[in-house]
C-alpha cells in the first residue's frame, strides 16, 4: 500500500481495496501538497472537530461520495447535518470498511465539538496496520498499541498543541511501530520543528526506521 503525506496531519492511504484521506486540511494549509480540488477518497477519516483536522472533508465527501468515519458526537455535529454518509463509532471501536478497518484509539486532545471526544486511528488495509495518532499528546496507555504489531505510525511532533520530538521518541519506545513518519509540524510559527532532529534521536536510539516525507512525498509498505 502507498502513504503520501499531503502536509500537516494530512495522509492518503492508498491500497488495492481503495482511497483513505485522513484528516484533509488542504485549503488554508500553506504547506498543502493538494488542493481540495484534486484530491479522490473512498474514506475520509477525522479525528477530531479542530478546523486543521476537518479541513475540506465536507466539501470532498460531496464530490466523490465518500463515507466519513469520526467518533459519533464529531460525526453528528459536523458531518451528518450535511446529508453525508457517514459511519460513526467511539473509542475502542472497530469499524468494518470496504477496504478492511479502521479501529478508533484514545487521543489526549481537545474534541472540538461539545462532549465528544478525540480519536487516532488504526487502519487496516493490504494486509498492513497504519497508525494515524491524531494530535495526541503522550499519555501511557500508547503502550497498548504495541499489541498492534503496526507496520506503520504517524506521529505529531510540533509541541504546543500536541506532543513535542522528545515525547514523540517515547512514544515510539512504546508502540514499537516498523516504521514512523513524523507529522503536524512546521504549518505555523508555533509548531516550528526540524523533523531531521527528531530522525536522529530515534536512530540513535534504534527503535525503528524514520521517513521523513515532504508535502507531496509518498512511500510504499
């Protein structure tokens, strides 16, 4: 399957079954490798209420169809009102797909909607496991993701809103993913990183294997 990091918390997952976009912040993005425009998804997956999470799901779902998936306070102040198909469940969830799962985990982070609360994702798709964690913070209960075996995790580093670089190595120490990709940095001054910094701390420590991708970059698993 293919990861193509659109900037901020933005990915699109790419597998045999389909198209996922998660977190499509693309319009307002300075960073944005896309425009809403050009973007296809058969998923559109939001882990939470804030407006660089949110972004343009709506106005892409109503172009290509896509089904949303959020937790169900954020799936029915934002998305249903507005007629789109969504699958909505709650933490500890998982929720069949066309393409495999998506299993929704705790997040430490503000919902954005009133009583909700927010989420990261685990994907299934091709046989792999992908973690979209959101913009969590470090909390302990990241250690149960190890039970995962994820062959992937997409990690926040910016600080101030979420977890910092030096969070996020702990955070890595206790997934244990084969791979992380850094995410949710540098889009404004006060989530300023050198994702090249935070490369060298999980090396040196040799915890698993970092792609640092710019906006547009994409691998395969």
């Amino acid at each position: 399957m293919k990861i193509q990091f659109l900037g901020h918390a933005c990915f699109l997952l790419e597998g045999s079954p389909g198209k996922v976009l998660v977190d499509p912040f693309l319009s307002g993005n300075p960073l944005a490798a896309k425009t809403a425009d050009e973007v296809e998804a058969d998923y559109i997956l939001v882990s939470h209420g804030h407006h660089d999470h949110v972004g343009d799901a709506v106005s892409i779902a109503k172009r290509t169809g896509a089904v949303i998936c959020s937790t169900v306070e954020v799936a029915g102040e934002l998305f249903e009102p507005e007629g789109l198909e969504v699958v909505a469940g709650n933490i500890g969830g998982r929720l069949p797909t066309s393409f495999g799962s998506v299993k929704l985990v705790p997040a430490q982070h503000g919902s954005g909607v009133s009583g909700g609360l927010a989420c990261g994702f685990v994907v299934e798709m091709d046989g792999k496991k992908i973690y979209h964690a959101g913009d969590t913070g470090l909390f302990a209960d990241l250690q149960l993701l190890q039970d995962e075996e994820l062959d992937a995790a997409l990690l926040p580093i910016g600080d101030y809103y979420t977890m910092g670089p030096a969070d996020a190595v702990k955070a890595v120490e206790m997934i244990r993913p084969g791979l992380v990709i850094p995410m949710h940095y540098n889009t404004f001054p006060a989530i300023k990183q050198d994702p090249q910094e935070f490369k060298k701390s999980v090396d040196e420590l040799d915890l698993c294997q970092v792609a640092v991708l710019a906006p547009g970059q994409s691998l395969e698993l």
